[in-house]
C-alpha cells in the first residue's frame, strides 16, 4: 500500500501525510472562505495532488518492490531452458535450481527464475530461441492458492488470450495430500498453458510433502530429461552435475559499512527503516510482551506481542505475521570450528555465469557467519542433491561411497537416506560430526545449503483492539532426536529468548505481515463456529477479539462458539482466563473445551462436535453459520471433517456422498475456513 494516510485532527487539520510538510492545510480556516464551486475545484487539485503522488510512488525506480518488475534489463530471452518457480517456502525454488543445473549437463543454458521479476507476457516469445522450453516448479499454498511470488503470473494466466504455440513447457507441482486443494496451482498451470497453446513436453508431476517430496521430485526428474532428451534430439554430456555455480571472493580490505549483516534487501535497511515492508524489506518490530502460557508440563507455549507503532503495517484478524529468525549461535560456531575458518572473514559468492541475473546465492558481501546465522538454512535435514556434491570431499572411500549411495535413487540408497538422514535428524553439522574425513570448503557448503526462510505465524489479535501491536501464539519445538542430539526449532527458540529488554536493549524481530483469506463473516450477525485445538486457537483471539469491539459498538453479533482443546486443564488451558471472561461477558456464546488426557479416554474436539451435532447442523443449514478450523492438517482437520459429514448424515439425513458435496460447497462459498499445517 501507498505511504498515504489521512486523519483529522481536533484543530481541525487534515494531513496528507506524504513525507512532505508542504502537504497540510487548516481545513477548518479554508472551508468558510470557499464557494461551492471553489470547494469542487479545491477538491478537484487536492485529487490530481494525490494522484500524482500515487503514480510517482509507483514508478520511482528507488522503490525496492517496484526495481524488478519495471526493470528492462531482467529478460529470460537469454536461456533455452527457463526453470521458473512458485516457492513460498523455499523447496519449489530450490528444485528449481536444480533442474537449471541439470540442463548444463545436456548442453543447454538453463536459469532459475522467480516470476516476480520478469515480464510473464515474454513468454510466446521463447519459441524464437532454438530448442527452448519453460519448466514451471509451483507450489500450492493455503486453500489452493498461488504462492506469493507467483499470484501476478497466475492472474496473468487467468486473464491472458496470448498465443503460446511453439512454446515448449513442463510443469512440476509441489503439494500436500492432507490439504483440500492437493497441488491446485500446479495443476492449473499445467492445464492452462496447453489451453494457450503450449506444448507440453512431459508429463505433469505432482509431489507429495505429506509423503515425501524429493523422492517425488526425483523420480519425476529422472525421467523428465531422457524425455526433453529425446524431443529435442540432445544427449548428455557427461559433465558432473556437481559443478560450482558460484566462485568465491574474499574481501581482505573491505570498509564493513559496505557489508550485509543480515539484511533481507537494501542494505543498512535495518538501521534506516523506510516503509512499505514486506519479505524484502522486514521492519524490526520491538517485542513488547513475552510470556509463558502454561502453568505446568514439560513443554513451553508462549504470547508474543510486536510493537507495530511507527510502522505504518496494517492487518486484519485472520493475517499471517511471517518472522525471519536467526539460527543459535552455538551450531554457527561449531560448524566454524569443524571446519577450521574464521567466520568472520567479508566474502562474496559471485555467480560464474556472467549473464545470469542471479548474481549471488544470498545478499553479498557478507561474512561467513552472518550468511549461517541468517541466510542458510542448517538446522533443517540436508537434501539428497547436497549430500552428492559434497561426497568428494570425504577422503574416506566407505564414508564417499555412503554419501553418494544416499544421494541415488536405488532402493538402498534410499532406505539408507531414511533411516541415517531423516529418521535419525541430522542437520549438517551432525553429518560434519558423524562424517570426519568429510571436509568440504566452507564457500560450497554455502553455495549448496538452502535459503533460511521466514516463519508464518497466524495473528492472535485483532487491529480493531490492538491497532499498534501484533500478538503471536506458539509452542517452543525441542526434542530429544535418535542420536541423542537435541533438536531445536530455529524459530520458536529464537522466539522464547526475545526478552522485553536486556541491559536496556530493546529486542526487535524482522516481521512483515502476509495477508490471508481466513475472515470473519461479513455480516457481524452470522454465527461463526471456530475449531482450534492447541495453538490452533492463535487466529480465534483475534476473532473474539474483533467480536467483542463489534458488540461494544452497537453491532448485531451472532452466535460465537469455540472449540479448543488441549492436554490437560491444570497445565495448557491457553488463554483460560481471557476465554473464561468473554464466555461471562457474552462475547462467546459457548465455549467448549476437549481436555484429552484429564480422563482414561481422550477426548478430543470432533468429539464435541458430535456431542452438539443437532445445534451446530441447525446453525450451519439453517442460520448461515461460518465454520473455521485452525491447526494440524494431517489428523485434526481431517478428523473436524469426518465429524461433519456425519452430523450432516445423522441430523441432516444425507448420504455420505451428498455430506461431502455439501460441506465442499460450503468451501467454495467462504462460509468452510481452514488455517491449517503439517
């Protein structure tokens, strides 16, 4: 949104606040002095001002959102094989560079690209480059949606009639079965570019992050390029696919005003903030609140509140808040010192392709530990294509020959990589550790290590009550993994230790706020029905938060009914006292809570659900209620889906079949919402 905000002052002076003092008059003086048609021409100029001011906003090349897209130096018309990617995570980009890896090895020049920064409507023109082709990695986010970096692309797509004949593509979808949509985007996009034309040069492949991803990805790989092989009539060359991208420089005299310390963007962003913020320009919102929630038990679940004062971020009960964390200290020092170097050395990792647009693998220079602390991902399990790049590092023939197995596709190789890698938890430093003859050159672990990437939390307030502050809900992630290490979530940990302030400092975090679809109803008086079990429970305070402010402002609100559930009441009843207060007040018209351990047989929220069947079919057929389901997708939401069918079938007497269809409409309609992970 445009820095533009309008407000009036009891002195009667309405500011235009755009950075500029010239931009303010006593409207209050002005008024009396104006005809009619002085005001309509007053008002007429004031318009054109704001115009203007709008449009210049929106073309200053200076602007950090707007620099790629009305850029004409970014053109894909350079390559034959343009990887684009749809990746709100991370993993969709990083198969995507992959794959634009991979085309080197078959004499083609291939390039990653996020969508975002080019002009989609080039696309029919990739047929004038010989044996081209477009490979699209896209992920599906929330409720079927396109990621963020791919919505312009996707509305280009929807709204397009360009001709694509002679453009040759490929679709890779990333998904979740557990989720309604399963790969929405990639499917659509798969379907509409051979609507307009394109000619689909191999099957659509359609991974499975409830399963296993990669795996997916891989197979499809495999046969993808015999497949692009035999259409375009080129052959491997036999170059290791192992080859470096980028090359390393080190800054020996660098001035360190010049080197990024964590920055997502601009540099010296975080020391001079400049709205508007988004992923690439965080703001540092100031931790006002930091609190444990429950009384009792061996977990951690805390309130945080963001100081959002002089930000100008704006949110709606139902928004995400995505944070970008900093990795522990500790794992960043000892990979330092299993490898020997000095992290604090300025180095940049410039790209070998002159060409490419894609200057480095993350914002250089830097030094060696700040690119681990903030821009590397080494907490998470190393993907196979990692392990076979760094296998010739090992100087031990056994412990090569066990890297590159695990990085294969045979059934062995596989089964090892399971039970070593991801049944077992290994991060890249217990790899380092449990691998001693394996030492790699810290600038290609760099280079191969993916992107950190922010964390999404559901906002647990609402602006109309909080409009300065945002409120997070979260569960602090340590366990004790089969090695006998202990793993600890980047974020939630990082998170747990923001205190208020330490010797006067203030902690800030990296935010910026992602909008959602998951709203209340448009009408106050409809009944909203709200299940979140856990944490799940975070975009429900904001919801009776938003509620309560409507009643107190004369509004009509409906039924307001909750559904949470957690351990046990004595330990993790989240929010008891705030919940008990509106349940006393009228704010929340019931409040059910499912303590599933407090007796032999647990009991659970979709237990409840069937307890009320009759008045909830009542509020859902009759009186138009809205349904919402935060929390965990693979068994809650599914379970609050079964428990629906079969209050639709045993109140509403409809067949299974016509439950589904039913509740599916219900979907499609806004009035069935799901805020819910994996």
């Amino acid at each position: 949104m445009p820095a533009l905000s309008g407000s009036y002052h009891t002195g009667g002076i309405f500011e235009l606040v755009t950075g500029n003092p010239a931009f303010q008059c006593d409207v209050g003086v002005l008024l009396p002095l104006l005809g009619s048609l002085d005001i309509f021409i007053f008002s007429l100029i004031a318009g054109l001002l704001i115009y203007w001011f709008l449009f210049r906003k929106k073309t200053d090349p200076s602007h950090p959102a707007k620099v790629l897209n009305n850029s004409t130096s970014l053109s894909f018309l350079n390559r034959n094989v343009v990887v684009f990617y749809g990746s709100q995570t991370g993993t969709a980009e990083e198969f995507a560079n992959r794959l634009a890896k991979d085309a080197h090895r078959y004499g083609m020049k291939g390039m990653a690209a996020d969508p975002e920064e080019y002009d989609m409507s080039e696309l029919s023109r990739l047929k004038e480059i010989p044996n081209s082709m477009a490979v699209f990695c896209m992920a599906t986010y929330g409720e079927g949606d396109p990621t963020d970096n791919a919505q312009e692309f996707y509305d280009w797509m929807q709204g397009t009639d360009d001709d694509l004949e002679g453009v040759n593509f490929a679709v890779f979808g990333l998904g979740n079965k557990t989720y309604e949509h399963f790969n929405a985007t990639g499917k659509y996009t798969d379907k509409r570019l051979a609507e307009l034309g394109g000619k689909r040069v191999f099957d659509l492949g359609l991974g499975d992050d409830d399963s296993n991803l990669e795996e997916d990805f891989i197979s499809w790989k495999e046969q993808f390029w015999p497949a692009v092989c035999e259409f375009f009539g080129v052959e491997a060359t036999g170059e290791d696919s192992s080859i470096r991208q980028f090359e390393l420089v080190v800054h020996n005299d660098i001035n360190m005003n010049q080197v990024y310390t964590g920055e997502m963007g601009r540099l010296k962003s975080f020391q001079t903030q400049k709205p508007p913020f988004d992923s690439k320009n965080p703001f540092l919102a100031p931790v006002s609140v930091n609190r444990k929630l429950n009384k009792g038990g061996n977990r951690h679940l805390m309130h945080i509140e963001l100081d959002i004062m002089d930000s100008k971020i704006r949110y709606d009960a139902g928004d995400h808040v995505a944070v970008y964390p900093i990795n522990d200290a500790v794992v960043v020092s000892r990979i330092g010192e299993r490898l020997g170097v000095d992290l604090d050395t300025a180095i940049s990792l410039k790209n070998l392709d002159e060409e490419c647009n894609k200057k480095h693998p993350f914002p250089c220079p830097t030094t060696y530990r700040t690119a681990l602390s903030h821009y590397l991902d080494i907490n998470n399990k190393p993907r196979k294509n990692v392990l076979y790049d760094l296998a010739q590092y090992a100087s031990d023939p056994q412990e090569q020959e066990n890297m590159r197995k695990m990085a294969s596709a045979s059934p062995e190789g596989k089964a090892l990589y399971q039970s070593w890698v991801l049944d077992s938890e290994r991060n890249i430093l217990a790899i380092l550790e449990d691998l001693p003859s394996l030492n790699p050159p810290i600038d290609h672990l760099c280079e191969l290590l993916p992107r950190l990437q922010a964390r999404y939390y559901s906002i647990a307030s609402s602006s109309k009550v909080h409009p300065n502050s945002i409120h997070i809900c979260a569960v602090v992630i340590e366990y004790t993994t089969e090695t006998g290490r202990v793993y600890k979530g980047v974020a939630t940990n990082w998170l747990k230790n923001k205190e208020v302030t330490e010797n006067g400092h203030k902690h800030t975090v990296p935010m910026y706020v992602r909008r959602s679809q998951f709203r209340l109803p448009f009408k106050p008086s409809n009944p909203v029905i709200m299940i979140g079990p856990g944490t799940g429970i975070a975009p429900f305070m904001g919801f009776i938060q938003e509620r309560a402010w409507q009643k107190e402002q004369g509004k009509d609100v409906g039924e307001t009914i909750l559904y949470f559930g957690c351990r046990h009441k004595n330990e993790d009843f989240l929010y008891q006292q705030e919940l008990e207060e509106f349940e006393r007040v009228g704010v929340l018209t019931q409040l059910n809570i499912a303590f599933s351990r407090d007796q032999e047989r647990k009991i659970y929220v979709q237990h409840l659900l069937k307890k009320n069947k009759e008045q909830l079919w009542k509020l859902i057929h009759s009186n138009n209620a809205h349904i919402y389901v935060c929390g965990d997708a693979r068994n809650m939401a599914r379970d609050v889906h079964t428990a629906f069918y079969e209050i639709a079938e045993e109140v509403g007497g409809l067949t299974h079949t016509q439950a589904v269809d039913y509740f599916k409409k219900l979907m499609t309609k806004g009035r069935y919402s799901q805020d819910v992970w994996s």
